[in-house]
C-alpha cells in the first residue's frame, strides 16, 4: 500500500504530479470493484460510496495524467504487489482500516504538493485542491464506516 512520500528538496512540477499519480494507481480502491466479494458484503449504505470512491480514484489518475502529459512528462502503469491478489478474500471489515490509511496518505501527499502550489498553473492548482477536498470527504465517510466494523477478523488471516 503506497504510503505519503516525502517530497525531495526541488522536485519539479511534473515530479509532483507523477507522486500523486502513482499515489491514485496504487490505492487500495483499484480493487473495490463490485465483483468483489466484500463489496458485496458490506453493508448497503456503504456500497454506493464505496463505488464512488473507485470511480474518483479513476478520474483522479486520468486527470493527473493529462497534466503530466500536457507538462511534458510520461507516465507509466503503477505495478500491482503479487501479495494484494489477497485482498479479493478479505472483508470490509477488515479492508475499512487500509481505506482509511490510504485516504490519510493521500491527504497527506495532496497537502504537501499543495505547498508548492506557486510551481502549478491556475487549472492544476484548482485540481490537486479538488481531488485534496475529495479525499478528505471520502476519509470522513470512512471514518464513519469504521466504527461499524467488526472487530473480529481472525477468518480473513487464516485466509492469508
């Protein structure tokens, strides 16, 4: 699960952008499809925000994208760990804590970029603040979802 990483003393704009992108492809959403059988599961309030998030996440990457591209810059496809084929047979319970840490890295990424808000025009600007209030109210909908969890996930463990 990609964590927030540290920004290095000078990146350019086009570095920043790639952190983000990397941080959007490697999210723990891209396996919230609703094929999966703990989408199923959860409980019914929760499912259609959960769905919404995944497509966020989407639009999220492709729009840091094209500002990537537009810079100049490639991109490349973010590998998927072998070890997350596992997270098909976990539960929501257990996944609602991992959804919550990797909203609080990107916040957390998204706030640092943003300190460089000066390095990016007026549309990227407006974006990276869009996807950063996106984040933070898809972290409170899961700080929501979090006390209703069940505390006992000792079954998806054996699974691993």
């Amino acid at each position: 699960m990609p964590s927030a990483p540290s920004i290095a003393a000078s990146p350019t704009p086009t570095d920043l952008l790639r952190r983000l992108f990397a941080i959007e492809q490697g999210s723990l959403f891209r396996f919230m499809e609703a094929r999966w059988s703990y989408l199923d599961k959860a409980h019914a309030r929760y499912r259609q925000p959960l769905m919404e998030m995944v497509q966020s996440s989407r639009s999220n990457s492709a729009a840091l994208a094209e500002c990537i591209v537009a810079a100049g810059g490639a991109i490349g496809r973010t590998p998927v760990d072998m070890s997350e084929q596992y997270l098909a047979f976990l539960s929501f319970d257990f996944l609602i804590p991992k959804l919550i840490e990797a909203q609080q890295a990107a916040v957390v990424a998204y706030e640092q970029v943003l300190k460089s808000a000066k390095l990016f025009d007026a549309k990227t600007r407006s974006l990276l603040e869009g996807n950063l209030a996106g984040h933070r109210a898809q972290l409170a909908m899961l700080a929501v979802a979090a006390p209703n969890a069940s505390d006992n996930n000792a079954e998806n463990l054996d699974r691993l």
